[in-house]
C-alpha cells in the first residue's frame, strides 16, 4: 500500500469536499378527499416538484442539480404517504451514475405508506456507465390497507452511443415490511467483471437492461392479468405471487424495449399510473 503523503492527503480533502450530497423528505396528507403535500424538506443538490397531476393523486417529480452521480456522492429520498393519500412520483430524466476511481455513490430510499394510502414510485430509468460504482437500499413499510406500486429499471452501459458497462460494481438491497413485519427481502450484487456476469445464462443471458416491478397487494388475479399480455412482449418477462404482493422481473439487450414492457405492464396493473414524463 503506497504511503499517505501531504500531496495524497489534500486531493482526498479536495475530492470529499466536491462530493454532491442531496436529500429530499416530503408527507402527503389527505384534505377534503384529496391528496395535498404535507411538510417538504430539501437539501444539497436534490429537489422535488409537484406539477398539475394527471390522475386525483398528487405528483412528484425528483430533480438531481447535480446532473448525475458520481462515485462519493451521497442521495437520499424518503416519502411518507399519510393515510388515504395517493402519490405518484418520477424522476425528472434517467439518473446517470458515472465512472468512479474510489468510493461507491450511495443512494437510499425509504417509503413509508399509512393505512388505506397509496404511493406510486416509478422512477426513469438508472444508467450505469462503465466503471460505476453504485450501492443503493430501498426501504418500504406498507400499513394495513396500503398500497404500493414500484418500478426501477437499471440499464447496463449506454447502447445507443456504443457504450458497455464492463467493469464496476453494484449493489442493490431492498426490503419490504407489511405492517411491521419483513416479507420481502432480496439484495442483488455485481462486482468486477460486469460483463461478464451479465454474459452468463443465470445473470441476464448478455442483456444490459434489467427491471423489477413490485406491487402490493397483488394476487393470482394481477398474474394473470399480466401473463395475457405476454404477447405482446419484446422482453423476456416473468411475473409470481406470494405473500400477498407480486414480482415481475424483466430482461433485455434492447433498454427502449425493455421500458416499453414495463410500461405495458404498469398499463396492466394502472391504467392511470403512468407519469407524464414517461411518455414524452
């Protein structure tokens, strides 16, 4: 390990003091039957806004000053859906994690649903460019009679400019607690060789775009409702139940593609989920 000189010490000085750090929390409250933001905190280089919504429930959209992620930098989002509230909330374009010669960017997300509310989170999608370093949780804690749809799509290297993701690191934890009590939990991690993991027929059969769907509650009924549409699909797609919510995961060498599923599948689920921004 080479010594820690003067030199070294002051260009890590420098580059901990040019890390971005964002966070927005926000409530949602019902008033007079509809959905209304409650109390809004920002900080640093993250900003939420809530434009004219499409459906009765109330819109959000994340917007990162910083115009991306690099390695150090630290995001944190957390939501709290007051009870019989309803929210949808994007992202105002694809989050792009950049190129990292040191530390991992760090993004945390906690969403808190109370009883007989509703909260949507469909971020675009997340772009990885080679050598990305990135850790991210995503907490969620549904109250009785909550309801929760959640999409994330994650995008290997940026096909259309000719870009792999071929070295890097990710990783990604999520956990899902229903009144308290953990019934969903899974971490996902990629390390080194992306490429190469990405390759083999047990990780992605060589796609660079992957998506997961979360939806709760959901039954054999949503399945159901999904599988119809299969046909439709320019992805490989799967979709099961258990404990009272559903998974769909999706797969692809084509990222348009791959969010053109997952908007079909969103369609399926919520006709009225969608974000404007989505469609543009």
């Amino acid at each position: 390990m080479p010594p820690v000189t003067e030199a070294t010490a002051d260009s890590s000085r420098i580059f901990a003091a040019n890390r971005a750090i964002g966070s927005v929390t926000f409530e949602t409250k019902l008033s007079a039957g509809k959905s209304r933001r409650g109390k809004v905190h920002e900080a640093g280089s993250l900003r939420v806004r809530f434009p004219s919504p499409e459906t009765d429930a109330l819109s959000a959209v994340l917007v990162n000053t910083a115009g991306g992620v690099a390695g150090g930098d630290r995001f944190s989002v957390a939501i709290e859906a007051g009870p019989g509230s309803a929210c949808t909330l994007t992202t105002a374009a694809a989050e792009k994690i950049y190129r990292s010669q040191g530390p991992a960017a760090e993004i945390d997300v906690s969403l808190q649903v109370g009883a007989g509310a509703h909260l949507a989170w469909l971020p675009q999608e997340t772009i990885l460019f080679d050598r990305a370093r990135l850790s991210r949780r995503i907490d969620i804690d549904l109250n009785e009679g909550a309801s929760l749809l959640l999409a994330e799509i994650v995008v290997f290297g940026r096909a259309a400019m000719d870009e792999t993701m071929r070295e890097g690191a990710y990783r990604d934890r999520w956990r899902l607690k229903r009144a308290g009590r953990l019934v969903f939990a899974e971490t996902l991690r990629l390390d080194g060789d992306i490429a190469g993991q990405l390759a083999q027929v047990a990780t992605a059969r060589g796609g660079t775009a992957v998506a997961t769907v979360l939806i709760a509650p959901a039954g054999e009924d949503t399945v159901e409702r999904v599988r119809a549409a299969t046909a439709s699909f320019a992805t490989e797609v799967g979709i099961s139940a258990w404990n009272g919510f559903a998974v769909a995961r999706f797969c692809a060498k084509d990222a348009a593609a791959l969010r053109g599923d997952v908007m079909k599948v969103l369609a399926q689920i919520d006709a009225k989920a969608l974000p404007r921004l989505w469609l543009n």
